[in-house]
C-alpha cells in the first residue's frame, strides 16, 4: 500500500529538530497502487509529511515539496548522482532501486561530470535539435501514411513510440531499417514487470539493439559520418579518448532517457485530450498553442515521476538528520502539483503562465534532450490535428502502466478516425 501514513510538522528557521520519527510512511513508487492513486499520495503527503521515510528498497527519503526538490537537486556536492557499482559503495545512481547500468553523464557528478555534459551539449542546443524538424515532420508522415486509409490506429505503437524511436536512432546515426526493434523493445522495457517471461524477452532485445549499437561505435572509430556516434568515438575528455564502454553508456542514456518518456508525454495528452473535446478543437483552431499546452502536459503527467540520489554527508534536511549514503528520491510529480508552486495545481490549464515546472529536473543534470522532446510533441500534434478528423480514443481499451516509478505512460491506446489520404514522405520511400 502507498500511502503517507502519519504526520510531521516542519523545523521552523533556528529551530532544534528531533530527528521525527513518525515521519516512516508505507511507500513504494512502483506498487501498482501507487499508479493508481499518485496524485493523492503525493497531495497527502505534501500535506502531512514532505519529507518522509519509507522503508522500502533498503530504505529511502522521499521530497515531495517543491521547494525542498529544488533545494536538493540544486546541491549536488551533498545530493549524488553517482552510479558505482563496486561492491561496498554507498552510490546508487538516479534510480531506486539502482539500475545495474550505469548512464553517464546522468549517474556522474563533478568535476568528472562537466566534461561529458560538454561534449554533448552542441548536440542538443535549441538550434540543433529544432534543426530535426523536417526529419521528424517526414517519420510522422510516414507512420500516419501506414494507418491513414484504414481509420485505425494505436496511438502509441503507430505514432507515440515510433516517431522518438526514429529520432534518437537517427541522431544517434543507428541504421533506421530496425526501427520496429528500437521502437518496440524501447517503449516495452520500461511497462514490462520484472520477473516475467516477457520481461526476459524484452531483455534480449535491449541487448540485440545494444549489440547493434556497439557495431556502429566499432565502425564509426574507423569511419566517422556525420552523427552522434562518430563525435563520440573522435573526441576526448579531459584529455583521454572515451572507451566504447562509456560510450555505449551515453548512448543507451540517450536511448532510454529520449524515448519512452516523450511517448508518455504524448500518450497522456492524447487521453487527456479525448476526454476534454473543447480543448482539442482550441488546439486545432490555433496549433501555435501547441508549445504552451506541451508545458502543462508536462507538469500535469509529469512523464519522468522522480529520480534519485544519494547523500554524501551527514545532513540536516526538511527535520530530518539524513546521513551519508542514504537514499533521496526527488518527486518531480508530486513538486509539479505542489499548491507553494502552482496556482490550482490540479487544474489544466494549457496557456499556463508561468509555467516552472521540474519534469525536466534541474540543476546541473537537467535535461539535455528537453528541446527534442518540446519540438517532437509540437510535430506530432500538429500533424494528428492536420490529418485524423473524428479522432475517437478508445480509452475503455487502453492500458495505463502498471508501475509508474519511474516513467507514467500508457502500453497502448486503440484509436478510430476518418479514413483519409496519404502524404508525401521519404522516409517511406526508402523504409516500407
Ligand atoms: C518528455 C520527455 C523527457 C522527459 C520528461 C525527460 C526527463 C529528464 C529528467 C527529469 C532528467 C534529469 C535527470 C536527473 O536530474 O537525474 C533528464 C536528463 C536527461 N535527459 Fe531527458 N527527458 C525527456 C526527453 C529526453 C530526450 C528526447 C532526450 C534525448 C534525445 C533526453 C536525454 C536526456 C539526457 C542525456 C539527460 C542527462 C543530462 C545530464 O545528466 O546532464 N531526454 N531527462
């Protein structure tokens, strides 16, 4: 069961604080009732309990408060990001519980850190990634071209996962022809609860595309073309080339963080849009609304819930006396709904202004790929106004993930329209 169970009450400034010890709460951000009931745990608990401990995992600290998310991402000498999988070492990594693959530069922190953030920064500036606009214009034209004459689609394996899947191969410089791989096993990794068959099978195509990945770095040292890969495989940092190890976590990095997570921002408007039919014609009357709703669809799903880290010093914190290598998870959607932050936090509100949501992070780790994600949900909103009349949901037959611990998605969502005509696009020409 995931709820808070007990109240604390805030340190006020200069106050001596006794470490609370009724601040321990029944929570687990991967239960099944946790998905179904997040939004009133996290109001529950920003009431009575901000900052709490929950005993699962080996135990962790969860912030639930804008402020305090704020305050934690923002010190990063005392909350870690650092992934170290040698034995004894306190140092989980963004995600509980830690992930046995390191992501860098997201599980690094400085000086070590600075570098690689560097030498990727120039690939996802404003410029850069709206610079993929026609590209992702034309892969959205061909995934609608596939459905347009039937009148059917599902929204997410036809056009949500699809459209970033191809992005991100592409930016990466990954051959496009196993787009149904990168695309299916990508969205699948993330729903797909552990210890199933079918997590062992989606296992083994994460690791196919790996493999697949490994063999362009290993052409790229050799050859470089014009792509992410190659730059990797030419460049130093801190004066040494990048193993294909490190490498290979940069890339299931961008991977993993540009994919799934920019389906669930676009699954969770497609529902939400369905069952608000005046907001979609608002939308389609004017799509230059687009660039505003994405931000409070942002906020309001929150695609990537909260992450993580872990304290390197003992540490006064929200009342509570944390101690090096204890666990910190940062809830992004529980901040994105905090009332101190957000006038009606529950409210959507598509022109919202201002809009500071965190589902982005911030600080230093913030999210370097949050251009694509902004430009990817313009693109294939605009074109789903442009083409599918009569838009129909079927939401009686979608499914929402089971766990939302980490990313808050939909596994698939049937849809109907007008039956309507095909586009040009080249990327059909040379893909189906
Ligand atoms: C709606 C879509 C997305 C959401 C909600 C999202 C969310 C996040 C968040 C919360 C972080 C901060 C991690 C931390 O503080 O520990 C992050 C980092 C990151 N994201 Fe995204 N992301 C999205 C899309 C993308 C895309 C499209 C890409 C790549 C094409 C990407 C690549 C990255 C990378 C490389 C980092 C690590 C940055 C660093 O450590 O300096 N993300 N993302």
């Amino acid at each position: 069961m995931a709820q808070a169970t007990a109240a604390i009450r805030r340190a006020q400034p200069g106050e001596t604080v006794t470490p609370p010890t009724n601040a321990e709460i029944m929570f687990d951000h991967h239960s099944a009732d946790h998905a179904d009931n997040w939004v009133s745990v996290y109001e529950n608990m920003r009431d009575k309990c901000p900052v709490a401990h929950s005993s699962s995992y080996g135990g962790f600290y969860v912030l639930t408060k804008y402020a305090d998310v704020a305050a934690a991402i923002g010190d990063d000498d005392t909350f870690s990001s650092l992934n170290q999988q040698e034995e004894g070492s306190i140092f989980g990594g963004i995600i509980i519980p830690p992930s046995p693959m390191v992501s860098c530069p997201v599980e690094m922190d400085p000086p070590d850190f600075h570098g690689y953030r560097k030498l990727l920064n120039p690939y996802f500036t404003p410029r850069y990634s709206n610079s993929w606009e026609p590209f992702t214009r034309d892969v959205t034209t061909a995934m609608l071209n596939r459905v347009i004459e039937s009148g059917k689609l599902d929204l997410i394996h036809d056009l949500a996962s699809p459209v970033p899947a191809l992005l991100t191969a592409k930016l990466l410089g990954l051959p496009l022809h196993d787009w149904r791989l990168y695309s299916d096993i990508s969205h699948k990794v993330v729903y797909t609860p552990r210890d199933t068959p079918e997590f062992d099978e989606t296992t083994k195509g994460l690791l196919e595309i790996l493999a697949k990945v490994q063999l362009v770095v290993d052409e790229r040292r050799v050859e470089p073309k014009d792509d992410l890969i190659s730059a990797l495989t030419q460049a130093t940092v801190n004066g040494s080339p990048l193993s294909s190890e490190r490498i290979m976590e940069i890339c299931h990095l961008v991977i993993a963080g540009g994919n799934d997570t920019t389906t669930a921002l676009l699954s969770n408007a497609f529902a939400w849009l369905q069952e608000h039919p005046d907001q979609l014609e608002w939308l389609r009357e004017d799509p230059s609304r687009l660039p505003a709703a994405c931000e409070e669809f942002l906020r309001i799903f929150t695609p990537t819930q909260g992450l993580a880290r872990t304290v390197t010093r003992d540490v006064e914190f929200g009342g509570h006396q944390m101690k090096r290598g204890d666990r910190v998870l940062l809830a992004f959607a529980s901040a994105n709904r905090d009332p101190e932050a957000f006038p009606n936090p529950d409210e959507v509100v598509l022109d919202r202004f201002p809009n500071r949501h965190q589902a982005f992070g911030l600080g230093i780790h913030r999210c370097l790929g949050s251009n694509y994600a902004r430009m990817e949900f313009v693109v294939v909103m605009e074109e789903l106004l442009r083409r599918l009349d009569d838009l129909d949901v079927k939401l009686d037959a979608a499914h929402r993930y089971e766990s939302v611990g980490i990313v808050n998605g939909w596994v698939d969502m049937p849809a109907t329209f007008k039956p309507g005509e095909r586009f040009d696009s080249e990327f059909e020409k040379e893909f189906f």
